[in-house]
C-alpha cells in the first residue's frame, strides 16, 4: 500500500512541476558525463553501511567533479522497497541540481516495481530526463540532445538503450539483447538528427550489458584498463554495433554489468567501446576493483572526447579519443610536418594563410620540428633559449597563429645530424636526450600558458630505422633514450602526447624483423596513454612499395597492440623522393586505403610542402578536396601537349626548353632521355617551370621528350625536342 501512495503522489507533484524540459548545453565549449554502473543498492538495515559508503562516494564524485550530466548504467537498486532507495540516490542529484538519467540493468527488476514503474517515479523527479521516446521494447529508451554554448544548435546526440534481462529460452544463452525495434528507432532518429542538422552529430550511447563486440574487438585492439573477468553479454548479436558503424555517428558506447571490468577499446579509431567503474559498495560476487565512476569530457565543435576512471585514490586510465576520418569512411590527412627551412621568413599574416588552409583541408594537427637543431657547424633554434646564441622566433609565430585558428601544434624537440652517421655512443644520444628536456623545460615555460590550446604535444625529431636497432644492444640503447625524454616530460606536461615517426626499408630488413623490434621496444619504454606510434609508410621515399605496405603495417598493428593506450597512426609520405616533387594523388590516394586498414589517424609529410596552393600548384589542394567529399579523386581534362620543345648543348650538358600548353590542371613536367624518366619538374606555386639543365658528359645529344602531367598522375603525349 505505501508503494502505490508514494507512486501516486509522486506523480502529483510531477504534474506540479509545470517546467519545459531542459536542454543539456555546452559551457565554454566543455560538457562532463559521469557515468555511475552497478550502485547494486539494497534497502536494508543490513546493508546500510555500505549504502551510505556508496552514497557518499557519488556525492563526493558530483562535488569533485561538477558533472554537466549524470548517466546510471544499470542494476541501480535491487531490493525490496525500491522506490524509498530510488529517491535517496535520486536527492542526491536534486541537492547537487545536477541532470542525470537512467539506464535500466538485468537486476533492476528483481524488487517490489518494474521498470516501468521506475520510470514513472523519475519523470516527477527534478533534473531527471529519462523517458522512453517511443513505444519499444523495455523502458527508458530515448535520446538527448546536447546543445551549443549559446543553445542556437544541436551539437551531440546521447542514445539510450534498455538492454533487458534474462532470456526465456536458455537455448538462446543467459542474456536478452537489444531488440530490433530499438535499433530501428535509433536508426530513425539518427537519420532524422542529421537531416535536421545537414550533418552527423556525433554521438554516445549508454546500455547496461556489454555487446558481444566487447570481446571480439580484444583479438585486434588493446584494452586500456582493468579486465578481470570475462565479456557476460548476449549469445545473440541482434546487430546494434553494425548500425553503429553504417551510421557512423556515435562513437562511444558505455556499458556497466561486468564489476571486474573498467577497459576501454578503441576500435581502430571507428569508436570506444568502454565499460563504467563499479559505483556500489555492496558486492555479488568476488569483486577486485576500488569503487568509482568514469568521466567523460565532450569537445563542443569535435567528434572527440577525453575520458577516465575516477575513484577515491584519484584518475586513471585517462584516452583521448577522436573519430576516425570524421566519420565519413574516406581515408584523409588529420595533420602535416612543417620544416623550418619552408617558414622561416614568414610573417603573421602568412602562418594565417596556412592555418587556414590546413583547416579548409580537414586537418587540425601541424608537426613543427625541431626547435632546436644541431649541425657540423653551428646551434640554431627557433625560440629564445639558454642553450644556443643563434635563433629566431619562428616558432611562437607558428603558435600564435595556431592559436587563433584553432590548430594544434606537436613540436619536435631537440636534433643533432650527427644521428644519421650511427657513430655515436649510448653517452652522447642520452646527452642528447637531456639536451630535449632542457628545451622542453623552457619551451613550457615560455609558451604552454600563452599558447594552451595550440601547444599541444610533442614530436620525438630522432628517425629510427629497421636496420640501425636491430640488435638487443641497440633496442636497450633506443629505450633507455626514449625513456629520458618521456619520464622527464611525464613530470613537465604529462597530458601533452609524445609523437615518434619511424621508416622501414624492405631492401635491408624484413616486416616480421620490424615488428619484433618495436615489440621489445615498447616492452621496455614508458609510453602513456594517448602517446603515438605514426611510421612512415616509406613509400614516397621508395624503402616500401604499395605491394608490401600491408604486410609491413599488419606487423606494427601486433607490436603497438602490446603496448595499451599506445596510438597507431600512419605518416603518409606525398612526396616522391626521386625527383623531391608532389606525389600523384592516385598514389596517394592508394597509400590511405591500404594503411587505413590499421591505423586510427593519418597525418603526411609533407601538405605544407607538397600539396599547399602556396607552394606547388593549386591542383593538388583542389582535387584533394573533391576527394574529400566523396572519396574519388576528380576526372581533369587531360594535360595539353608541350610545344616548341628544344635542346641545347652546353659544355656542362644539355638544356631542355619547352612552351606550355594552355591547361589549368597542369602541375608539372616529365623529361625524358632516350626512353626513360629523367625527372620531373613541378610547378611552384603559379610560376611555371619551361625549362630544365641536364648535367650529362655525353658528347652527343640523346633522345629528349617532355610531357606535361595533373595532380592525379594523369601525363600528356610526349613531345620530342628537335635539335
């Protein structure tokens, strides 16, 4: 009877509420999930001990951390006397005027009410926004939306699901699934947010019960965190994860139900499937984990978020995670290396230009490297330091404009070209490696305050290869110097990542060779969490070819899956070496697909170099952002003909002239010399080149022909010069 009389009056005073439903904002572009799982709270005089340890830590949590939002993931209350439980836990949210929702578990329904029933209770609750947004198997399924600072749009979507309870027929395994019509509706109200948007709003969604997934994904992903138990999900994959994927909008899943687990997986950059922390006291079994909750922090203009364990002891586990090519399926560039040999004459106005078409090609990462390099002759840094007499300020040019167009910065650290002589001893490189602590102490000092959003991590400028470190000598050397670095810059700026970008040559080493060593390396080295991996795919400056890039990327897949929490990246090379000429996006283009297979992000070396409208044709930007769009690279019209080519001997060797044809597309020129390719020739920026000196100590004039080529690869007929 007291029951019904605290459902009925409940339901009284929610109709007295007479408020609109709230909107969930962001603030200051930041928006906080606490995810509290499993509070397994048992109304009982029995259990009051360890009720009130688990209230007090939930309100500890909510005054720590000041959540935007508080999301309950199942098996909330589990006894007798539900509802007078439900109030105590929801009064704390009231106190605190904090928003939450619910979630229901398999145990919610082992009490005096269903779930229903439940639900019912929370809508006449302050601050609760759980309600079931169509009618659907279970209760409580629903979405919400996440507005902008200034609540003008929606910017993330927040699905939840009812994930049940047991299964009637044990034929079909323990647990129930999420049912198809669920699924069909999240499908439908995606479609329906992104129609109303003109764009995937990316999303997170909440269940209880793990999907099979979170075990599958383990044979090829690393989980960054605690697993200390086994995957208890469905034996029916009813197919949530797969519209997860085609949908391409959420990108987190978080679930409760496992105690013993509190790891995340990120899968290939596509999105995280992580589990809560354990938040109740009272236990169900033997449980090895200290109670918490998990925290996740939203980017308001970003499908990216950053997240953690929280329990009394403090932070744990924290991963950065952002969506893999924005979601779109279309292998892309997320960052460039810029070289100080390129910007150093530049102004302000200038570094804005490049930002901005960085920008306007979907990166947001720019590698500036190194801040401090040594020659056979001279110190030089870019940045006023202690440690030379001759620099400039090119590199807080490079951050402050960085900082105004919302780019973030890896700076590379310290470089002596002693390294590519492999003549030095394990002394001198750890020298050298103190040498990077000092800049890195005084690059800290002078801008991470200044320039907080843009100084964002830092590029490990040593280029290790597969031939110079194949020793177990050597491996011990490599980690004892890259421990150096990372310990000391764990201590200065432990929440900026550490990037390290190595090459592989085919011709003196082997992938499965490779592979082995950076497994022993990253067995030995101290790497965080949110740390990269980004070899080069080699392939621009020929140690790889296309044919063996897979195999080569497969092989440091398995070594980086050693080491959790460790990013696997690819740095594309758009290049080609032979001639130091852009590389024909056709190739580039194959470069993407095939390492996307492995890898979470894509950065190149180099756009700024290679690609920008600044420095080479215009073409190569152009077509790469219709490549963008859809994924296939533009049809130019083909390159016209050269004309008017001719050859003059010299007594250094030959000059090759030609006139242009009249083509928008053109982006440079072939020579060729009795056949074969002698070079070619780009354009720069809008100067075309017409000419071109062949140093040869031939007495006679061989065969010359010139064609001109696009941005894709696409070549002209050729042209024979005439003597």
């Amino acid at each position: 009877m007291k029951k019904y009389l605290l459902l009925l009056l409940c339901c009284l005073y929610g109709l007295s509420l007479q408020a609109q439903t709230p909107k969930l904002r962001f603030h200051d572009g930041k928006f906080k999930i606490l995810q509290l799982t499993d509070l397994h709270w048992i109304e009982d005089d029995t259990y009051r001990s360890r009720d009130d340890s688990t209230y007090h830590l939930i309100q500890n949590m909510l005054q720590v951390e000041h959540p935007d939002f508080v999301i309950l993931t199942g098996d909330v209350v589990v006894s007798r006397n539900a509802l007078v439980a439900w109030k105590k836990i929801t009064d704390l949210f009231v106190k605190e005027k904090t928003y939450f929702a619910v979630t229901f578990g398999n145990h919610d329904e082992e009490t005096d009410v269903n779930n229903a029933q439940v639900l019912s209770f929370l809508r006449t609750v302050p601050y609760n926004l759980t309600y079931d947004a169509e009618k659907l198997s279970g209760s409580g399924n629903c979405a919400l939306p996440i507005y902008s600072s200034n609540e003008n749009a929606e910017k993330w979507m927040l699905y939840l699901f009812d994930s049940h309870n047991l299964v009637k027929d044990y034929a079909l395994g323990y647990y129930d699934w999420i049912h198809h019509d669920q699924i069909d509706w999240y499908r439908r109200t995606s479609n329906e947010v992104t129609a109303r948007n003109g764009r995937r709003l990316p999303s997170l969604a909440f269940f209880h019960i793990p999907l099979p997934e979170y075990s599958s994904v383990l044979s090829y992903c690393a989980a960054i965190g605690t697993k200390g138990e086994d995957v208890c999900s469905s034996s029916v994959n009813s197919g949530l994860f797969a519209a997860f994927l085609e949908q391409k909008d959420v990108i987190g899943t978080f679930a409760g139900h496992d105690h013993n687990d509190d790891y995340l997986v990120d899968f290939n950059g596509y999105f995280t499937l992580a589990y809560g922390r354990k938040t109740g006291y009272p236990a169900a079994y033997k449980e090895i984990l200290d109670r918490g909750g998990r925290v996740i922090n939203l980017r308001e203009n970003e499908a990216a978020f950053d997240t953690y364990v929280l329990d009394l002891k403090g932070t744990h586990d924290k991963y950065s995670f952002e969506q893999k090519n924005k979601g779109t399926g279309i292998p892309q560039f997320n960052g460039s290396f810029i070289q100080r040999e390129l910007v150093a004459h530049w102004d302000s106005n200038r570094w804005d230009l490049e930002m901005k078409m960085l920008k306007e090609a979907g990166m947001k990462y720019l590698i500036y490297a190194p801040a401090l390099e040594t020659d056979e002759k001279k110190t030089f840094a870019c940045y006023p330091t202690s440690l030379c007499k001759n620099y400039d300020k090119t590199l807080e040019r490079c951050l402050a404009s960085a900082q105004r167009n919302g780019i973030k910065i890896f700076i590379g650290l310290n470089f002596n070209e002693r390294w590519w002589k492999v003549d030095y001893s394990a002394d001198w490189l750890i020298d050298q490696m103190k040498i990077g602590n000092k800049v890195a102490d005084e690059l800290v000092a002078l801008y991470k305050k200044k320039y907080g959003d843009a100084m964002y991590g830092w590029y490990w400028v040593w280029e290790v290869d597969n031939v110079s470190c194949k020793t177990p000598e050597r491996q011990a050397v490599l980690t004892q110097a890259l421990n150096t670095n990372l310990d000391h810059l764990t201590k200065i700026a432990p929440d900026m990542p550490l990037l390290l970008s190595p090459f592989m040559n085919e011709k003196l080493g082997t992938s499965d060779d490779c592979g082995k060593l950076w497994q022993n390396v990253f067995a030995q080295t101290h790497f965080r969490n949110n740390d990269i991996f980004a070899p080069q795919d080699c392939i621009g400056a020929g140690g790889l070819t296309l044919e063996h890039l897979e195999d080569w990327f497969y092989k440091l897949k398995m070594a980086v899956n050693t080491k959790p929490g460790l990013k696997f990246w690819s740095n594309v090379e758009t290049f080609d070496q032979r001639f130091w000429t852009s590389a024909p996006l056709s190739r580039v283009k194959q470069q993407l697909e095939i390492t996307n297979r492995y890898v979470s992000n894509f950065i190149c070396f180099a756009y700024s170099h290679y690609n920008s409208p600044y420095v080479v044709s215009k073409t190569y930007h152009d077509a790469y952002l219709d490549y963008c769009k859809e994924g296939v690279l533009p049809q130019l019209d083909a390159p016209q003909a050269v004309q008017n080519v001719s050859v003059q001997k010299t007594k250094q060797g030959v000059l090759v002239k030609w006139v242009a044809g009249k083509n928008d597309n053109v982006a440079g020129f072939s020579i060729y010399y009795n056949g074969a390719l002698l070079m070619r020739v780009g354009v720069k920026a809008n100067e075309i080149p017409m000419e071109y000196f062949h140093k040869t100590a031939d007495s006679t004039i061989g065969q010359y022909e010139v064609a001109a080529y696009d941005a894709i690869g696409n070549e002209s007929q050729k042209v024979e010069a005439k003597n």
